[in-house]
C-alpha cells in the first residue's frame, strides 16, 4: 500500500478519479478501481466520498472553479478594452483553458453519461462559468439576460434568455472542440490567436 498524508488523498482522489473517468468512462469507473489505481485500501475512498457519484459531482465542481476562475481572470486581463474586448478575451481563456485540459472538456460537456451527474454544478445561483459568460455577453450588447435568470437554477436559465445570446458560446465552444479534437490544425502561438481572433470577433 502507498503511504500519504491523510489530508492528501482527497486531492488524490479527484486528480487521479479524473484520469481514471477519461480513461475508462463512467460505466467503468468504481471507487475500488481508483483505490486500486492509488495504492490505497479499497475502505479508503469512502473516507472521503459516499460513493463514485458524490466523488464524480466533486471533480466536476472543481474544474468548474477552475474553468470560472479562467474566464474571469481572462476578463480582467484587459481592464482597459471595450466589453466586446472583454468578451473576446474570455473567449480566448476559454479555448486555451480547455486545450491545455483536454480532460477537463470531456468531463464537463462531452460525455453524456458523467454530464448527467455534474450538471448539478449548475445548480448553483451565481458564480458559475455559465453566469460569468452571460454576463459578459450582455455587457457587449448581444442580448439582454432578464433579471429573474440569476435566480433559476440549471436548464431554467435557459429558458429565461434568447436564443441569440447563445450565438458567441456556440462558436467559442466550437472552435474549442474543433482544436482539442485536432478536427482542424491547430496552430500556435501568434498564428493560433490570430485564429481565435478571427473566428470570435462578430461585426
């Protein structure tokens, strides 16, 4: 058995839990399976977690955090730009973020099956990555987000906006999945965010 810190191996967990989800897929994943993966006794995950669901739902808050933390941090890298400025430039965070988590990607919006147990993250009112894009896209004028979205929870905000606010995330999130697929080449530096900026900007 591998000796840890016992403050240590919930972080253990979630990082390992996530390489074993992209690895094998929900259907496959058990907590004894990690345990085995970790190098620690099979009892010692439910230390931690109730059970594969509960430790799912908390790698997905985490990256959620991270993916926010990204977007904001991308926002504020140009305190001194437009909000169609600021837009871009959370688009771009949001590309980059996911390029450089491919994982991450997988785990938030392209399986179906963990999606299903992590989209209780947005659940939460406020302070999640969807609320930071909303609001970045009604301060560059694309759409008004009606008051009352703030205070619904999951697939209740979509029913609250128009479709049109959409339209940015959609080609952000595409080109995002079009690059970490490798479905198009992907360049680099100065040439990828020549790219990116070409594809986000709307006149």
């Amino acid at each position: 058995m591998k000796e840890y810190h016992h403050g240590n191996l919930r972080q253990m967990l979630l990082e390992e839990g996530l390489k074993l989800l992209s690895e094998d897929g929900i259907e496959n994943f058990s907590l004894r399976k990690l345990a085995r993966r970790c190098e620690v006794s099979h009892n010692s995950p439910y230390r931690h977690f109730a059970d594969k669901e509960e430790l799912i739902l908390a790698i997905g808050q985490e990256i959620e955090e991270k993916f926010n933390a990204a977007l904001q941090e991308g926002m504020a890298s140009c305190p001194e730009g437009t909000a169609n400025d600021r837009l871009l430039a959370m688009g771009r965070a949001y590309i980059l973020f996911f390029m450089g988590n491919p994982d991450y990607l997988e785990l938030l919006f392209l399986s179906p099956g963990i999606h299903d147990v992590v989209k209780e993250q947005h659940s939460v009112k406020g302070g999640t990555s969807l609320m930071t894009y909303l609001g970045a896209v009604s301060a560059a004028g694309m759409g008004e987000i009606p008051p009352e979205a703030e205070n619904c929870c999951g697939a209740e905000i979509f029913k609250q906006i128009d479709g049109k606010v959409l339209q940015p995330w959609c080609l952000i999130h595409g080109l995002t999945v079009l690059l970490v697929k490798k479905a198009i080449p992907c360049p680099e530096g100065e040439d990828l965010d020549r790219l990116i900026t070409q594809v986000l900007t709307v006149d």
